[in-house]
C-alpha cells in the first residue's frame, strides 16, 4: 500500500469532516428533537444525523466511487476498490440533542479489513484529530502523544454507558468496584472524543463496552498512533465485548482489572 494512497484518503476523510461539521455546528436547529429510536427509548436517531451521514456518503460517492460505507444511520455498502469508509456522523448523539459541546464527527477509512486513516472532527471544541498508520497522531496538525504513565490509583479514567437498562446496571457495578481504585472516572458521552482525549493526554485511560465499529474505528487509531496501547479483552482487539485505550504501563494492570470485574459481560 502506497503512501500515497494513505494521503489521498485522509484528504478525503478531512474535507467530509470539515465540512460535516460545519453543517451540524451551524445549522443545528433550536427546536431539535428525536426523530427515532434504535435499541431502546434512550438510543434516540436526530434529522441531523441522517443529514451528517447523507452528507458525507454523498461526499465519498463523488471522491471514491469504488469504496465501501458503513454508517451508524445505515449506510452499507461493500465496494471493489478493497478500501471501506466507517462512518460516525454524529458520535455522541444525545450531547448534541441536548446541546452539550462534546460531540464528534468520526472517519477512517479501512484497507483490507485494516483501519489506515482515522478522523475525528469536535467542532465545538474547535479540533480535528488524525491520524495515518505509522504516521503519528496529530491535533489540528500539531503532533500530539499521550501522557507518561501515572501510579494505576492517579489514572484519570473515561468510560461510557450503554443503552439497555441490564447492561447499564451491569456498567454501574463495574464502575462501583473501579472508582475508588483510581484518581477519578470521567463520563463524556462519545467514544470518539474519549479516545483522542487519550491520545492527547486529557485521559490516562479510557474503556468502554458495547461500542460499535463506527465508535471506535478513527478514535483508536489516533490513541494507537499517539503512543496508547488499545485491544479489547485480553488477546482480543478492540471490539464490541470491550474497548480500551491506555498509556503504556497502565494498560495491562486496567485490562486485567476489567477482566477481573467482569467488564465484557452484562
Ligand atoms: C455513543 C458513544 C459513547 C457511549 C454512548 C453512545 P453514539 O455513541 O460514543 O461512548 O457511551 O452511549 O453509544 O450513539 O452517540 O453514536
């Protein structure tokens, strides 16, 4: 594969976020509600997220006809080119219904089944983050590494919830047996952004389950190509049973404590 290529596609990646954002940012209206729900009540669907997606399918058919789309709102097509874009128009959904700031537009773009690009737009905290394989981490184009490793009791920690009322209630005795283990636990509300507050060294550490690929996939890279170390349950990847993000040091010892509580189960 062709470094040239990796470019092309985080050009690509960059102008759909730029300008996917801009539209969520400035044409969000007053009035926003729910215009559906998915697995429960509280997985709710806005107009704007089906704008963001058709936006931004609109945006690669036109770029890279030949590529496949997985979209969270339903995009999913399997392409010929061997590259498939995985797609998150607005991650942290419910932040943007209720007009909280921290939300994201998140891109990669997959070679062979491997994520290569990954970007994550945050309009409202004026930042992109991307990334390339091998090619380090960067925040609006400045380079940026996660933290140096703290004692596993000063690990700032993020982490997230579910949907489903039996698996937040299992979330929620995970977290009871972490919190006090840690310096503090931190709950933004999109995996995308937690994982590059990783990768620029907001968080020690963040974990989750439950995500779905378009959570994760752009976010990951960054956090991997920042200097974290991410998988999933020990030996696994980073999946929808447990997604983990950590400096070096920490890593290991949180993993082993996820699997100890049970983290991967509800
Ligand atoms: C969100 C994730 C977040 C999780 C939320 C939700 P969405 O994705 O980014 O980490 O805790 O429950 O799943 O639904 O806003 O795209």
């Amino acid at each position: 594969m062709t470094d040239q290529l990796k470019q092309e596609l985080l050009a690509v990646a960059l102008e759909a976020a730029r300008r996917t954002g801009a539209l969520l940012r400035d044409g969000r209206p007053a009035d926003l509600g729910v215009a559906a729900t998915k697995t429960s009540p509280i997985d709710v669907v806005t107009e704007m997220d089906v704008a963001a997606e058709k936006l931004i399918t609109d945006f690669l058919a036109e770029r890279r006809p030949d590529d496949g789309v997985l979209g969270e709102e339903g995009a999913n097509t399997a392409g010929s080119s061997g590259v498939r874009w995985v797609i998150d128009p607005i991650d942290g959904t419910v932040n943007y219904l209720y007009g909280l700031p921290s939300w994201a537009v998140s891109i990669a773009a997959e070679l062979d089944g491997e994520t290569i690009v990954g970007v994550v737009e945050a309009p409202m905290r004026a930042e992109t983050y991307h990334a390339v394989a091998g090619g380090g981490a960067f925040r609006n184009g400045e380079r940026t590494r996660v933290r140096p490793t703290p004692p596993f009791e000063q690990a700032l920690v993020g982490t997230g919830f579910g949907y489903l009322t039996e698996r937040r209630a299992a979330q929620a005795e995970v977290l009871r047996a972490l919190l006090p283990r840690v310096r503090d636990i931190r709950r933004g509300g999109s995996a995308a952004i937690d994982l590059c507050d990783v990768a620029c060294g907001r968080l020690d550490a963040y974990y989750e389950r439950g995500l779905n690929p378009w959570d994760l996939a752009a976010g990951e890279l960054i956090a991997r190509e920042a200097g974290a170390l991410t998988g999933g349950r020990p030996g696994a990847p980073a999946d929808g049973n447990l997604t983990l993000a950590a400096v070096p040091g920490l890593f290991e010892p949180l993993q082993r404590r996820l699997e100890e509580l049970g983290a991967w189960h509800d």
